[in-house]
C-alpha cells in the first residue's frame, strides 16, 4: 500500500534522535573550532617571528605547558603550530626529550642563497630595463631610511627595511611574485643574517651595496646591477664560516 508524503514524513520524525534545545542550526559553524584555528595561527606567528629574528635562540627548548599558559588557551592549538614549525625545520621534537629551536642547518642554507641569487639575479635584470622613476624614488627613500636606521642601530627596523629593498627591486621587475618565491625558501636565510647584523659596519656595508645595485639599475647598466647584487648576496655566503665559528651550537654541520 502506498505511503502518503506527510505519513512519510511523521515516522520518519518518531525515529529520528532528538536534538538538544541548545543545539546549534545543523550546518552552522563550529565556533570552538574556529577559535582554536585562530589560536594556533596566533602561537604559530608569535613563535615563528621569534624564531626567525633570533629571538629565540637555536636550541632554546619550548614547552607547551608555558606556552599555553602565556596565551591561557589549551594545549592542541599549541601542538599545531609546533608541528607546523616542525615542518618548516624550524623546531626540532625529539620524543621523551622535549621541543627545541631547531639549529640553522649549513647545507639548506648554501643551497637556499644560491637560489636566492637566481631569483634576485633576473629581478635586478628586468628591473634594469623597466624601473620607472617614481620606483627608483621609492628604492632611494628605502636607502636613506637604511642609512637612518644604521646611525640609529635599530637591528630589527633595518631587518624589515633591507627586506623592503629586495622587495621592492622585484616590483620594479615586474614579477612582484618572485619576491613571494624568495620568502618561502629563506626562512634560514634570515635566521642567519639576523646573526650578522650585530656585527661592526656589517649595517653600513649593506647599505652601501644596496646603494651600488640601485645606481646600476638607474644607468640602466643591467651587468653593473647584476654583479653588485651577486657581490651583495655572496658576502652571505662566504661569511657562513665566520658566523658558524662564533656560534657553533646554532647551526647544524654537514654529516660527512
């Protein structure tokens, strides 16, 4: 015998769990969640800005007991953004011993400069043939602010300013992307070069090696530009060992 819609309906009704009053509109989002979400970007940029700036030095242990409650939030969202760490080779978790900075590996750092300097070399190129005047206006303030920021000692501000730089060489280019590309295998780039501001004259070195790849670019001498950033970009290079000597337990040797 056929079954009416309604009476369908009706004992589907009698079968059907009942839901709490309180409870949310099926389909409606999950706030605990999202706030949880929300929390572990938080501890995940607090932790990885610390890290990269030297903050946080190599080896320096993080224990998430501390951490949560330093932001009173529960332990997953901290477990999350230590294995995102973790896999950027930034933390190190060893079972039964705990989480730690990890140590600047040498061997990712060699390779990550020399791509550095392919991407940075067909930046300086194309900005070379296309900068326009008010971009070469916007790099020269970036220097003076540079030579500000060296006579003041302001590490951090000149950090972000260098950055700016670079930044904005590849947007004179053309190929803002290129910059994108660079912040994602530079994480220990930077964790070393913040080693080598504190060092005597390395601020005004930098500035005035910005200041000779952008007169380049300005003349429009593309293989002038192209070897003062390669100058630039190879003092980082060369001077691994230097660094490495002053701070052994920060970095991590090759395995030979």
């Amino acid at each position: 015998m056929a079954v009416s819609l309604n009476e369908r309906s009706s004992a589907e009704l009698k079968v059907r769990k009942q839901r709490a009053p309180n409870s949310p509109p099926r389909g409606a989002p999950d706030r605990h969640a999202g706030q949880a979400t929300r929390n572990s970007e938080i501890v995940y940029r607090d932790l990885r800005d610390a890290i990269v700036d030297v903050t946080l030095t190599p080896g320096t242990p993080l224990v998430e007991k501390e951490i949560t409650e330093r932001y009173g939030i529960s332990r997953t969202p901290v477990r999350e953004a230590i294995l995102r760490l973790a896999e950027e080779q930034l933390v190190d978790v060893i079972p039964k011993s705990g989480t730690f900075v990890a140590r600047i590996p040498v061997a990712v750092l060699h390779e990550a400069i020399v791509a550095r300097k392919a991407l940075e070399e067909a930046c300086v190129r194309e900005a070379t043939a296309k900068a326009s005047k008010s971009q070469i206006m916007e790099l020269r303030a970036i220097i003076q602010r540079e030579y500000e920021l060296c006579a003041s000692g302001d590490e951090q501000a000149f950090h972000d300013a260098d950055n700016a730089f670079h930044a904005g060489v590849a947007a004179a280019s053309g190929y803002p992307g290129i910059w994108s590309m660079i912040e994602k295998i530079r994480l220990q780039v930077e964790r070393y070069r913040r080693l080598t501001l504190p060092q005597t004259g390395r601020m005004a070195l930098i500035v005035a090696e910005h200041a000779s790849v952008l007169d380049a670019i300005e003349r429009g001498d593309a293989e002038a530009a192209v070897a003062a950033m390669n100058n630039h970009l190879n003092k980082l290079q060369i001077d691994i060992g230097t660094f490495r000597d002053l701070w052994p337990d920060y970095f991590l040797f090759d395995k030979k």
